[in-house]
C-alpha cells in the first residue's frame, strides 16, 4: 500500500517494457533471418553442412519459441498491471513478493504456487496425466 507500492509497480512496469522491447527485436530478427533466403547461392556443398544448418534452424526455433512464449507471458504481466490485478499470485490470489517481481517480473504466481506448478508440468510430461486438472482457485 502507499507510495512505496507504487514506487515498485513503476519500476516493475520499466523493466516489463524493457523486457518486451526485447523480445519484441529478437523475435523480429529471428523472423527476419527465417524468411529471407540470400537466395542465389543455395548450394549444398555436403550434407554434414546441411544438417549443422538444419540443427542450428531448429536450435533457433527453439529460441524463438521461448522468446514468444515470454513475450506473451510479459504482455499478461503489463495487462494485469493496467487492469490493477498486477502482483498477485493467480492460483492463491496472495501478493507476491517484490523480490520475486524485481527477479522475474512477468512471474504470475508466488513461489509455493509456482513450485507446485512446475511439479504438476513435470508430472504431466512424465507421461502421467496430472491429477484433477486445475487447482482450487479462489475468487
Ligand atoms: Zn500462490
């Protein structure tokens, strides 16, 4: 509450847009290196050359894919912070603590919710389906 509330929101929203202008470029120069082919010399000198090339693709598409998936998870955070519901944990409905924003600023649950999440997505690629599917969530 007070001031000091709104001091850490300010500085959690700067480094939020930080973060997405980020993202936003990278993602951009990935697609951009996606998409134009230097044409002309497409020649395939060796294949050992075309798989490195083909690894390298998908190491890029992996990265791509984890900087949309931020992106996103960055673009919640700022909406949650126009809509004044910024900070709060979304399976408890508990603050979270500034610490954890300042770290990880577009975090959308607290620590043992997070914990318990993460143990939930290991479960399910385990193979094991997770049991009961959502959480309790308080309104
Ligand atoms: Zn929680």
């Amino acid at each position: 509450m007070g001031s000091s509330t709104q001091r850490h929101l300010a500085i959690l929203r700067e480094s939020l847009l930080r973060r997405l202008h980020e993202l936003q470029a990278q993602v951009r120069t990935a697609e951009a290196a996606g998409r134009g082919g230097e044409g002309g010399d497409r020649e395939v000198r060796d294949f050992k050359d075309e798989a490195t090339q083909l690894a390298d693709d998908v190491v890029d598409a992996v990265k791509v894919w984890r900087s949309i998936d931020e992106l996103q998870q960055v673009q919640a955070a700022l909406s949650r912070l126009d809509s004044g519901v910024y900070g709060n944990c979304v399976d408890c409905g508990e603050p979270i603590a500034f610490e954890r924003l300042r770290v990880q600023p577009a975090a959308e649950r607290c620590t043992v919710c997070q914990e318990a999440f993460e143990a939930r997505v290991r479960a399910a690629t385990d193979g094991r389906s997770p049991t009961g599917g959502g959480a309790a969530r308080r309104p």
